[in-house]
C-alpha cells in the first residue's frame, strides 16, 4: 500500500466506510509495465469481467489494444465509454439480439462457441460483414491450476472435429470473415506453464491451419495469468512472459498472438476497506466481525481462500466499557450477512486486532464488488474512490 492510499484511508469518516478504494497510479503503471514486457506481434486485451469500472477502463484504454467482453451489457457498456476502440466480443450463450448488436456495434472480434451459435449469427447479419475467430476446446492438459476451461469435456468452444462444419458455413457466407481461432484452457497459470500450453496451442493451429489450406495470422490465447491471493508480492512473471513469446512468435512468423488478462491487470490496485464492528470469543476462537462482508467482496467465498489483508489501527475508544480485542491468536474476519459462509479469511493469526480498527483487503481490483449479491439483506453498499498520483486526488462514484 503506497503512502498515498493510507493517507486517504485514515482520512475517511466511519460514515465512508466500507469503501473501495482504487490506486490509479498503481493501475497505469502496471499495465505500462505490462504491455512494454510483450512483443510486438502481441496484443493485449483487458478482459472487462474482471472489473468494468468506468475509471479503471479509462487507465486502462491508454494502454491496450482493446476489450474483451462476455454480454451484451458489457458491449453496451464498454462502447458507450469508448465509441471506437476494438472490442472482442466472447462467451458460452449469446442470444440473438446479443449477436445483432455485436454486429451493429462493431466488435473487432466475435468468438464463436458452437456451429448452432454461427448459424445463428448468420440470421440476424442482415447486410453487415463481421470477424470472426472460432473457440476451440482442444485435448490440451494444462496441468494443475486454478480453473480449467478447456482439455476435457467443457461447455466452452468446438472440439477439433466440428470445425470443419463451420469451416463449410463460412465458405457458404461472405459475411463471415474467420481470422483465425481461440483457444483459453485455463486459468491460474504461472508464466512458464503458460508460455509451455502456448506452445502447444500454437503449433496445433499451425498444424490445422496447413493441413485445410487457410492463411491462418491470428491466434487469441486467452487469458489465465496466475494471481496468488496467499503471497501477494509474487506476481505473474510478465517479463519471462514477454520474452517467451517473442521465442514463439520468432517460429510464427505471419502470426499475431493476442491475450485477454483480466484479473491480473486490475487486482493489485483496489483496496476493500472497512472497520471492526465487534471482537467476540466463542468456544474458544476469536471472531472479528466487520462492516460490509462478501455481499461486497465475493472473492474469498468464490475462492475459498484468506483475503489477504492489513490493520489499520485506530486509537481512539469512544466508549466507557473495556475495548473489545483479540491478542496474539488466530482470528475469523467475518461480515454482518446471516450466514457462516460470510468470511473473508479464516482464523489467520494477528498480534492485535480492536473493535473499531479498520481493515483494509488488498489484492480487491477484480472479481470482487462486481461478483457479489450486493441485495442480499440489503445493506447499504460500499463507497468507490478513485486516487491518483501526487497531489493526492479522490472521486466518489
């Protein structure tokens, strides 16, 4: 946490929180990073499910090639924000009107899921032309990682045997223009298991693409980079990455590679930050109970993992009766939802936490406020603030 983001913490009222607090800087310079570690025949999109944040896509847009989204709310959305940047539009399900708009807007990319989808498209066209790139689920074992999407039996894209029948309705379709395929298999990759599922899924392409005569000069990878809740300071080796590509690239040399991250672009810049209502004691095991709960940051219910977090304490005690407080053991951070499963990390050990310090969650930029049943109990839902670079600057959205 940079000092700039705990200045503004400890400035915020009882009545702010809880409250998300992003670092801009921090974002930009990320993703600056990020895009300077690739080749240049890699383009990289910021894949909007992990967080559609107006002002997160605004950084953002400055730095990548374009966005991929999964709705048509999120086509809506993105295009409203920016009218022309290019949009790559995928996922499982797409209805009709939803592939009209995608048409009608203009996404630079439509991922096509299954040869009923693609037909499908061809219905609501009209006399608009699109690009398209077919979602292959190929026999590829990823290994061990977070969530496989692909290798197995999956709803997520064509076996490799369907897609001659999309090859002959394309053929049948002027208005379909294939530029080539995608293939995302999993996620929670570190950068060498990605860079080896690469590889692989590069040289079948090659390999299909030859064998049915077709210039192939596009494959998407998805995306997957590795984002470690449990050690925050390791991150996702971009500059391995980077220049493992450029080695694979070198071998393809018509071809562009494009990658779709999301999490791992957005994590490290949001703060969940809230305030200990009550410390209690039962049988046995200290219990922190805190404002807000997973109704606003879903992902440790969704990951069943520790949130990783940090005190912020405050000294200050209004009241005339003893501070409610655990001491060097194991504490249950929890939320106010009426339900055991409302828990952001699990007894994880603390030299001293009160009631009325305030924690703050890192690693809370995506998958977070935007996965959450904010309605549940209806509680009121937390604050967004935006902080740039010195002078310290914030909006509440």
């Amino acid at each position: 946490m940079n000092p700039e983001v705990l200045s503004h913490i400890d400035r915020l009222t009882g009545d702010d929180l809880p409250a998300y607090v992003y670092d801009l800087h921090a974002l930009r310079e990320h993703v600056r990073a990020v895009r300077a570690a690739l080749p240049e025949r890699a383009e990289l999109l910021y894949a909007a499910k992990a967080n559609s944040d107006a002002r997160l896509l605004r950084v953002l847009a400055d730095h990548v090639d374009g966005f991929e989204v999964a709705s048509g709310g999120e086509l809506g959305h993105v295009r409203a924000l920016f009218p022309d940047i290019p949009i790559a539009f995928g996922g499982p399900g797409k209805t009709p009107a939803e592939l009209a708009e995608a048409a009608r807007l203009g996404v630079s990319r439509l991922h096509i899921e299954s040869a009923h989808e693609l037909r499908l498209l061809t219905t609501v066209l009209g006399d608009r032309s699109i690009d398209i790139l077919l979602r292959v689920n190929l026999p590829l074992t990823p290994g061990p990682v977070a969530l496989v999407m692909g290798g197995r039996p999956s709803p997520f894209g064509l076996e490799p045997a369907q897609l001659d029948g999309c090859l002959a309705v394309i053929a049948d379709d002027q208005r379909l223009r294939l530029r080539g395929l995608h293939v995302h298999l999993a996620s929670g990759l570190h950068a060498p298991g990605h860079l080896d599922l690469a590889e692989d899924v590069l040289t079948w392409a090659r390999d299909w693409a030859q064998a049915h005569h077709i210039d192939l000069t596009e494959v998407n990878i998805g995306g997957g980079m590795g984002v470690d809740y449990a050690h925050p300071d390791q991150r996702f080796d971009w500059a391995a990455f980077g220049a493992g590509l450029h080695r694979l690239l070198s071998r393809h040399r018509n071809l562009t590679v494009r990658i779709e991250p999301g999490r791992s672009l957005t994590a490290y810049c949001g703060w969940y930050v809230t305030e200990v209502l009550d410390v209690k004691h039962s049988h046995g095991e200290a219990f922190a109970v805190l404002r807000g709960g997973t109704h606003h940051l879903r992902t440790p219910a969704a990951k069943q993992h520790n949130q990783p977090f940090r005190i912020i304490p405050v000294d200050t005690w209004p009241h005339p009766w003893p501070r409610p407080q655990a001491r060097r053991e194991p504490v249950t951070l929890v939320g106010q939802l009426c339900t055991p499963k409302d828990v952001l990390a699990h007894r994880v050990p603390v030299r001293q936490l009160r009631c009325g310090d305030r924690i703050a969650f890192a690693m809370a930029g995506a998958y977070a406020w935007n996965i959450s049943h904010h309605d549940f109990l209806m509680h009121p839902a937390p604050a967004f603030r935006h902080l740039d670079k010195a002078p310290l600057t914030a909006d509440v959205s």
